[in-house]
C-alpha cells in the first residue's frame, strides 16, 4: 500500500515502515506519541494527526467525571493544564456551569497568548494548591523546553487537598501512578482515570481505587471517530 491510517494502538515507526512502499501515514487521533515523526520526516514520508477531533467528546468525558462526584460545580475552582482543543472547551464548559477556571499552559503563556478573562493563568504548583479538580491536557513529551512525563508528581500531588478530585484523560506518563495512588491509599481524593502507563497493562489497585476507571476511551465517541476519519481522507 501506500498510505497507512492507524489510531492510537498501531506503533508506526522504522520496523513497521522500513522497506514498504507507504508514502503517507495518518492517524485518526489527536496525540501522536505512538508515531516516530522523525524516522517519517527522515524517509520523506507525508505525516498527518487528526488534532480536535476528538476534543470534544474528551471534554465531555472530563465534565462527566466533575458531575459524577459533586452534581454541581459551580463555585468549585478548576485547575486546567493544558489549554489546547481539549482544555479550551473544558474551561468554557466550566466557565457556563459557574466554575472559577485556573490555567496552566507554559508554551501560550511564553508567547503572550491572550487568554480569557475570566480565567487566571499561574504555575502547576499554584493551581494543584487552590483547585477542588485538576484535570491535565497536555501531550507526552520527554524531553524540550517544556517536558510533561512526570507533570503531576510527588511534590504537586501532594499538595492538593485532602478531598480534590483529579482527572486524567491525557497520556499516561503525565502523571507518577505511583504517587496517585499514595495519594489514593491515604487521603479522600478522587480520580478519574481513562490513560495509564504501559496500556493495555495497567495497575490494578489504582483501577480499582479510582472513581471512574477507563480503558483510554474517552475520545471515543461516534462524532469524534467520525470527525478523524474524515480529516484523514481530506489530508491524503
């Protein structure tokens, strides 16, 4: 063949390409953490992602969750990490039901990004002190200016509240599953989970132990499998 569409199971690197006739690759997927963009660049091979189309369907996931532990939100303060496709609709949603939004977004900050003013932007740390949820919309990177493996660790988790609730439908890896689930074991915060390091492998007692447990569906929806699909065709 020469194209190749994939979602988020399909690792497409060196041994899966090497030797093929593919010259375009598309995932129907927002993240990208399972494409080697730098083995495609180096071969000449045309790279496409399917950014927002699912974005929405994460959103209303995130809002669910909030939902299912408090029933109302307004008056709550939402820390958003992360302020892309996903966390921008998150914040607007929060913004109508009466939430006070904190954000965090290091990259638009840097740039001078205009945020809405009816958010207040400040550090991971200031937002896991003074938000009831922390939800986290950021991609998996390991390395460059603004590394997110390990964003929310030992020190920031430890200073949430003793009864926050923090949602995590990112990537796994973004936050140390280790020090949720301390935070699990010992406190009354909530979790909900949708992504989880080595899936489809995933620590059972923090399944177990969170409030709502997913297998990275979040994004799953019809119109969002929908959407992708059809940015696909259009970029091949």
């Amino acid at each position: 063949c020469s194209a190749l569409i994939v979602r988020s199971i399909t690792k497409v690197n060196s041994s899966l390409l090497s030797g093929t006739s593919v010259q375009f690759v598309g995932t129907a997927t927002a993240g990208i953490d399972h494409i080697d963009t730098q083995f495609l660049e180096k071969s000449g091979i045309h790279f496409a992602s399917a950014a927002g189309s699912n974005a929405n369907a994460v959103a209303e996931y995130v809002i669910f969750s909030m939902l299912e532990k408090y029933h109302s939100i307004r008056g709550k303060t939402i820390g958003i990490i992360g302020y892309g496709n996903i966390g921008r609709r998150v914040a607007e949603y929060c913004h109508r039901l009466g939430a006070y939004i904190l954000l965090n977004d290091l990259p638009l900050y840097a740039e001078g990004y205009d945020f809405p003013e009816w958010a207040l932007h400040g550090s991971v740390m200031q937002l896991c002190y003074d938000a009831d949820i922390i939800t986290n919309h950021v991609p998996l990177t390991l390395d460059g200016e603004y590394p997110t493996r390990g964003l929310l660790g030992v020190r920031e988790l430890t200073a949430l509240s003793p009864d926050a609730m923090i949602i995590h439908a990112s990537r796994g890896g973004v936050v140390d599953e280790s020090a949720l689930l301390t935070l699990l074991r010992t406190t009354n915060a909530q979790a909900a989970i949708d992504v989880w390091v080595g899936e489809p492998l995933i620590q059972k007692e923090l399944a177990e132990k969170a409030m709502i447990a997913t297998p990275h569906i979040a994004g799953y929806s019809w119109n969002a499998k929908l959407a992708g699909a059809r940015m696909m065709a259009e970029a091949y």
